[in-house]
C-alpha cells in the first residue's frame, strides 16, 4: 500500500499520464482508498485497471465512490 499511496501522490500532478495499470500489485484498502482520493483530482486518467489486488469493502467504496463522481473513469478491479 505505501508504493500505491506514493504513485497517488504523483498522480494528483500528473497532465500527461491517461492509463494507470496497476494489476498483481497486492494494493489493499490504503491504497486504493489513496488512489480515489487522487483520482478525484486528477482531469487526464482515463481508465484505471486495478484487477488482481488484495482490494476489500474499504477500498473498493472509495472506488466505488469515485466512479460515481467520475463516470467517465473506465474502472477494472
């Protein structure tokens, strides 16, 4: 969860990046709930691939979540 929580950090910057895979990575709720957070502020990320993680019920209402505010955001788990 530390390194998905440092890539959030970068990402809430990032104007160039579109596509985020982040499958197998072992990403749990801190994590994932790390990425929504950033993902919300973030105007270039299109598709966001998580598939593989150990994501649960906290991280994946944080996904959830933004899905919601981001209907755009093509989200795999």
């Amino acid at each position: 969860d530390l390194g998905a929580q440092a890539l959030a950090t970068a990402l809430e910057q990032n104007k160039t990046i579109t596509i985020v895979s982040l499958c197998g990575n072992n990403i749990g709720d801190l994590g994932a709930q790390a990425l929504a957070q950033a993902l919300e502020q973030n105007e270039t990320i299109a598709i966001l691939l998580l598939d593989d993680n150990d994501i649960g019920d906290l991280g994946a209402q944080a996904l959830r979540d933004l899905a919601e505010k981001k209907p755009d955001l093509y989200l795999r788990l």
